[in-house]
C-alpha cells in the first residue's frame, strides 16, 4: 500500500462491541502474576446435543452450512435437515455400534457435522482424525497409534477412496466401518447412507436427556509436533464453557448468529469451535474448501470475493497471503471489508508488518481500521481463553476471559504462561505421567509458551508472545537462540518477500535459515534485508550467517505443515537434511545466501 495509506493507520476503529476490560491482578512475592477477568462467566447448558436440538426447532428450514458441490454452486443443508440426519445415526449407533468412541476421518462436510454430533448424542465421545493420517502410506504409524490409543468402537470414514488402505491395513479390533462406498473395501463396512435411512425412536431423546457435564464428549488430538500426538479427553463442559468465554469476550462483534466462513479443519481444536458455536448460535457456515497454502488459498479468495462476513479467521500466513490479495483486487477489498468488525488470528505470533499493511487496506477502503484480535489457546483448553477485547495496533495475545485464572511464573525477562478455568482438560487418557507433567501443584496448565506484558506497569494493555520453550535452542558456543521472538523479527524484516522460514539448528556453530520466497522474490534483495536486520541485532544468537531458499512448498504429509497452516520446524530439518548440509557446508554452493 501507499506510504499515505499506511500513514492513516490513526483512523478510528470500525465499532466491534467488545466486552471491557476489568482486571484482577495479584503479584506474588515470587514473582508469579495472576490475572483473571472480574466479569464472571455466563451460565451455560452442558448438554450441546440438547442444546442443538433446541436450535434446530427453531430455525429447522433456516441454512445451517454451505459447501461447494461438483459444478462450483453452493449447496445448503438446514437445520432441520441436519438434525433428521443426526438423530438417525445416532439411533443406529445405539441399536447398532459395539460401544467406545466414534473416531471419525472426514474432511469438513456436513457428514462429519451429523457424525460427530450423533456421537455426542448417543454418549460416544467423538475423535476426530485427518484425513491425512490415513493418507500417508507406509505403515499408517500416526493412525495406528490413534486406535491403539482410542479404542473406537466405530470407524468412520466418509472418502472410502481416500481411507481404503488404512482401513484395510490396521487392525481395528473389532471396530464397525462406516463409509460412503463399502464395496470398495475388502472388510465388513457399513454404506453412510444406510446410516441415514435408519428411522429414529424416543431413545434419542432418551439417550440426550442422560448426559450430564462431566461426560466425555470429544477425544481431541494434539498436533504431535514433538511426536506422537497426545489424546485429550473434553468434557461437555470443558466445551461449552469455552464457547461461552468467547462468545461473551467478542461474540457480539463475531456474530456466529450471522454467517461465517472458515476453513480451518474441524479435527483441530480452533475448526471444532467454529462448528460448534455457529451451529449453537443459529448460523451459518459456509465452508471454505481453501487452505493458506500456494495452489489452494485462490480458493478461499474466490469464496471471499462472493461472501461478506463481519468476522475472519486464519492463521498468519493465511493472513500474510490475504494481504497480497487485497493490495491487488479491487473486488476482493470491497467485498471483504464491506461487513468486517472483526479479524481474529491464532495458531502462531502474526508479524507487525502485515497487521500494519492490513489495517491500510482497510483504511484506504472503508476509512477505518478493523478491530484485529487474537485467539490463544490449545488443545488443552478446548480452543482460545485468551482474546484482545480492547482497541489496539499491536500484536498480542490479549488477555483471560471471563472464569479463566492465568498464571504468569517469571523465566528471566519473561514470564511462563500457565492456565486454569471450566474450558482446560483435565489430561491425556490414559498417560498419567504426562498428566502429571502438565499440571503445577496448584492445578495450572503448562502450556510452555513465554510472554511478556505489553506494559510492565499496565495489564490492562495484554500480553504478547514472546516464544515457545520448545523452539527455543543452543548453538555450538552455548548461546541460546529464542526461536519464536526471532522468527517473527525475521519474517517482519523479509515481508512480503518470504512467506514463512526454519530457524537452524541445534548445535551447529552459527544461525542459519531456510526460506520460502514468494515467486519472482529476489534473492539479492532477500540478501540485503538479512544484512539490515542482522545490524540490528545484539548478540551472535540473533544474526543470520546464512540463508537458502526452499524450492520445494512445505509438505502436509510429511507433516512439515499443519492443517492450520503452522511449520513444524523439527520436521522440516529432519526431512531436508541435504538442504541442511547445504547450509553449513564448508565451502557453500552458489544457492546459499552468505552473510
């Protein structure tokens, strides 16, 4: 955008309605910070099934989600319809399913929508699992220890295409099949439709009426960056006092009563939000077949050129990609801001640069800024318990919502930012070591991320990310490298030239990096945008000795990206170790950018 353009970023926020700030803070003697919200937390209803059912009578023909059919047209299913489908596999699963979890491999449709509320419904905790899984090939490792873990007492798979070599592969002990096409499977399966044609009786409202809050309503899966992915049992309750949080922290602005669009996958905690609470709340959900990675975000621009929404969702690099968007397309600006109140980010720290240079599309288009707010949280927390609920441009992580206690224990200049509240779980099944490991002897939730306070002297103004301890590393002279803080400098200073980068390595005697460059990126002047960042550093740790440029995109399947859209970091080295070599060659080829 222009420098006059970005000069506006002082024009007044477009109204969000946010709910205001009122703190309770105890500073320890140790150092510790606690902060919770004074505003209490709404009551609530446990029971979502119930709750869903209360909805879908009174909106039955209203349009409850939207998806793309094969000739590019949207195609509605409402609430009524979807409620019918629901009740009948869940007196199927009653009348017919051997019992333990529904563990479900489907992308976002309606089908995993009916399936995962049926499961609740019919008191089977749900588990849903990317597809991706049983996409990998191989011995399917990561899939194999999901059942193992799990259980299931049914294997839903919508794709039988997709699914047909792991569900023939793996032993399922039992597990019944359902899927879209059993013909194609040499096992027993049961046709989804069949599913569908059962009639249902009073048990299903029996079995609804049963819940109470402390049943299992979901086993959700971490992302397993470090391994393989833990299992977190939630609770009903663990649920709905997260969608309460933030349906009372920023649901007047969000409007998940009105129509939302969103990509993010619904096996990850931040997509099963988005599900439950549109579908609670009365929405609409038209699903966003786009992803925020080259060759499938001109999909969620298509979808975000024909449909106006007050609120968006995405990750950085979704973001990052949008704002290429919107500083070339005209039609995309107008139709994208024309009801915005409200952007949320989440899933990792968003750079300076493209807030700024989002706020200056927005201001050239509509003459104000739109509030842009954070959603922190995990899989441990069923979703975000920590928002930006006040107007500011900077880069944050927000603070608690209502009925969430944090806990702040002091790591040098930072803080280690730990948790407790109704929305955090109460561990991993059946792994009490790693429960116990995850919790402080008051009850907190680790969650091994390192803030700082945005002003020492003033809470009130929130809290940014300042690094995972995980990410964080040792070069050969001893000297820590601070992963997080530095990747986000990093991709500030080399914006919009690079889309995302590795930090190396563990080890090694200097700072490396391994870029993704936007096509046509100049190395030369990626060369000197490392020069100029490195001269601002302090410290060996934080300069760049040497860069390279990746051809090949991130890869899904070899789990260097999630679903949401974040690098793996460990993955990516452990892949492309021929790149690494590379970059710590003794005399480096002419690829490699020196410094």
């Amino acid at each position: 955008m222009a420098d006059s353009a970005l000069a506006e970023v002082k024009a007044p926020f477009r109204e969000a309605h946010l709910m205001p700030v009122d703190l309770e803070v105890e500073r320890r003697a140790d150092g510790a910070v606690l902060i919770a919200s004074r505003i209490p937390l709404k009551p609530y209803d446990p029971n979502i099934p119930a709750a869903f059912a209360r909805r879908a009578a009174a909106s039955a023909d209203k349009p409850a989600m939207a998806q793309r059919g094969a000739d590019g047209a949207w195609v509605f299913r409402s609430y009524g319809e979807l409620k019918r489908e629901m009740d009948a596999a869940t007196e199927w699963l009653l009348r017919e399913a051997p019992d333990g979890p529904v563990l479900i491999l489907a992308g976002n449709t309606p089908a995993f929508a009916v399936m995962s509320f049926a499961a609740q419904a019919a008191g089977r905790a749900a588990c849903p699992v990317s597809v991706t899984y049983a996409a990998l090939g191989g011995d399917y490792g990561r899939l194999a220890h999901v059942v193992n873990k799990v259980r299931p007492g049914v294997v839903f798979a919508e794709d039988t295409r997709a699914t047909k070599g792991a569900l023939e592969a793996l032993d399922l002990a039992g597990a019944k099949i359902v899927t879209g096409d059993p013909s194609r499977l040499s096992k027993p399966a049961v046709a989804y439709a069949d599913v569908l044609a059962t009639a249902p009786t009073e048990a299903v409202a029996r079995s609804i009426a049963r819940l109470g809050p402390q049943d299992r309503a979901a086993l959700m899966l971490t992302s397993g960056s470090t391994g393989l992915p833990k299992v977190v049992p939630i609770t009903f309750d663990n649920l709905m006092a997260n969608s309460t949080q933030c349906q009372q922290t920023i649901g007047q602005a969000a409007g998940w009563h009105d129509v939302m669009l969103d990509w993010l996958p619904w096996h990850h905690a931040a997509g099963a939000f988005v599900l439950r609470t549109t579908l609670l709340e009365g929405g609409t959900l038209y699903i966003d077949d786009g992803k925020p990675a080259p060759g499938l975000f001109e999909a969620s621009i298509r979808n975000l050129r024909e449909i106006p929404v007050s609120y968006f969702n995405n990750v950085p690099l979704g973001y990052a990609m949008l704002t290429e968007a919107l500083e070339k397309d005209a039609e995309l600006r107008s139709t994208f801001f024309r009801k915005m109140r409200l952007m949320l980010y989440g899933g990792a720290g968003l750079p300076q640069t493209v807030l700024d240079r989002l706020q200056a599309a927005a201001v050239a288009e509509t003459g104000c800024r739109i509030m842009m707010t954070s959603g922190y949280g995990m899989t441990e927390t069923v979703s975000a318990f920590m928002v930006i609920h006040f107007e500011t441009d900077q880069v944050g992580i927000g603070l608690p919502a209502p009925g969430a206690t944090v806990k702040l224990v002091p790591v040098g200049d930072r803080y280690e930012l730990r948790v407790r509240g109704p929305n955090v779980t109460a561990g991993y099944l059946d792994d009490p070591e790693k429960t116990a490991a995850a919790f402080d002897e008051e009850g907190f939730y680790r969650t091994g991320d390192l803030v700082t306070f945005h002003d020492p002297a003033d809470p009130a103004k929130g809290l940014a990310f300042s690094g995972r301890a995980a990410e964080e590393f040792k070069l050969s002279s001893g000297a820590w490298v601070y992963g997080g803080s530095l990747r986000d400098g990093l991709l500030k200073a080399l914006s919009p030239l690079v889309t995302d980068l590795v930090l190396c390595d563990d080890g090694r005697p200097y700072l490396g990096v391994m870029l993704w460059a936007q096509a046509g990126a100049e190395p030369d002047e990626i060369a000197r945008r490392l020069a100029a960042f490195n001269a601002g550093q302090h410290g060996s740790a934080a300069r760049v000795k040497r860069a390279l440029l990746l051809a090949e995109p991130p890869s899904a399947n070899a789990h260097e990206i999630s679903d949401k859209g974040t690098i793996n970091r460990r993955a990516v080295i452990d892949r492309r170790a021929g790149e690494v070599a590379r970059l710590y060659a003794e005399t480096p080829d002419d690829g490699v950018i020196v410094l």
